[in-house]
C-alpha cells in the first residue's frame, strides 16, 4: 500500500444509503418516484415552486432523523490520523459528511440545510420549511427562496477548489455514486490525467468503472473502514 499525500473522496448518494436515505437511481430510488425535470430543474421550480419546496422540504426531515454511518466515520479517522490533506467533495445534498465530523468537506451540487434568495443571492442556513411565503431575513422580499440546490443545468459550486484538488492529489477515492451524472462524473479522469490513483467503493459496477484502477464492490460502510484500516496500517 502506497503512502499518499493529497487525497480526494468524493461520494454520492450511496454512501449515505447505510444511513437510511434513499439513493437516486436504485430500485425504490429517489428519481423512481419523482420525476426530475419536476423536483430539479429551473424549469420545473419556475413552473410549480410549492411542489419542488415541498419535495426538499421532506428530504430535509428525513435527513435531520437520520445519522453517519461507519464510512462517514472512516472518513474522520483517516483525516484525524493519516498524515495527508484528505478533502471530501461530496455531490450529496445531506450534511451527513458534517455530523461525522468530517473535515474539508464540499458540497458540489449545494445543501439541504440552505436556501438562496433569488432576489438578493443572499443564502440563508435553515432546518425550518422554506416556501413560496417565506420573506428573506436580508432583503425582506417574500416568495423568492429557491432550495440551495444546484439542479440539473446550473453550475456546481466551489468548482475552481475542485479543479485545483484534482490537479493536486495523488489519491482518488470515489465512494457511493453511479457515476452517470457530469461533470462529477468526469473527476476521475481528472485525476487519473494529473497521475492520481483511482479506487471506487460501490455496489456494482458504475458507468464510468473503466477509468477506475480499482474496484471494491460491497457497502460502503464495510469495505472502506477496511480500507482505511489497510492505509493506517501501511504507515
Ligand atoms: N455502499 C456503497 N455503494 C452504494 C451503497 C452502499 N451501501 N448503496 C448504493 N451504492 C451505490 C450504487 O451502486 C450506485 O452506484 O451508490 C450509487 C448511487 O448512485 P445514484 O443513486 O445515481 O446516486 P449518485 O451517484 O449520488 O447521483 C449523482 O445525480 O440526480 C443527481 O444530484 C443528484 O447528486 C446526485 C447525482
């Protein structure tokens, strides 16, 4: 087992399923019950906002009631004691990542736990309900709250710290995601032309398996305790 320097985790919705969240493309998923261009897209939230509102507020219930699972307190074992700067891009919009105690964590594709206001840009940190009454605390105006979301056609957030990581780390990790949806889903190859090694921990194999070095297939939350069991030991 090789010593490494920067790592780069990034997961998806399947890290948090040992947790109890629903993940999006499996049998009973997410996207089986909803359709996407309703619940995620800015057409679909300009078209009938109290239903996409009311959609991320039940998510946000379900996953205030839920807790991190032993892959989420992997991830704070191998930041507390290998040495290296170990970064979480997390693609899921739970804060599962946070109550684990993980460190350098990003959320690409925005938190369940914000909401922006589309009249100000100002972001609000709430647990409430948001809805289409809802005033912003900054510029007072009523009904312009949208779910600090990023839906399908905008723009991830923190992108240029993501290109720099990716240029940057020696070590790839992707934990839990399907690896269907882009640009996330381009971050292993990133990494592999910046000369990382690349390992992915899911379930079966995902879209992009072949660009992986890598395949450890099972729960996550039994395969990569193990494996950062095997990264401490080499040191
Ligand atoms: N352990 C490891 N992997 C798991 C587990 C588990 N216990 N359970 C499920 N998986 C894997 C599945 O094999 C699958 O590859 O997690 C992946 C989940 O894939 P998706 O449901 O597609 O979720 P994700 O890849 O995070 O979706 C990416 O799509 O809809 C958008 O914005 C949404 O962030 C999401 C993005």
């Amino acid at each position: 087992m090789k010593r490494y320097n920067r790592i780069f985790i990034l997961t998806g919705a399947g890290i948090s399923a040992e947790s109890g969240l629903a993940t999006f493309r499996s049998a009973n998923g997410l996207w089986n019950n909803h359709k996407v261009e309703d619940v995620a897209s800015i057409e679909g939230f300009e078209r009938n906002p109290a239903l996409v509102h009311d959609f991320y507020n039940n998510l946000k219930a379900e996953v205030q009631n839920v807790s991190p699972n032993a892959a989420h307190l992997a991830i704070t074992t191998l930041q507390e004691k290998y040495p290296a700067e170990i970064n979480v891009i997390t693609q899921n919009v739970d804060t599962l990542h946070e109550k684990a105690g993980n460190k350098n964590v990003y959320h690409i594709h925005g938190q369940i736990n914000q909401a922006v206001c589309l009249n100000c840009a100002q972001v609000l940190e709430t647990w409430g309900d948001v809805d289409t009454e809802t005033v912003c605390p900054h510029c007072q105006v009523m009904g312009m709250m949208k779910p600090n979301i990023v839906f399908f056609g905008e723009n991830l957030l923190c992108m240029d710290t993501v290109e720099r990581l990716l240029r940057q780390c020696d070590l790839f990790v992707s934990i839990g995601t399907s690896g269907v949806v882009y640009p996330a889903a381009g971050f292993v190859q990133s990494a592999k032309y910046y000369g990382a090694d690349t390992i992915e921990f899911t379930l079966e194999p995902t879209a992009n398996n072949y660009l992986f070095d890598k395949h450890i297939y099972g729960k996550a939350g039994e395969t990569f305790p193990q494996f950062v069991e095997e990264l401490l030991a080499a040191l």
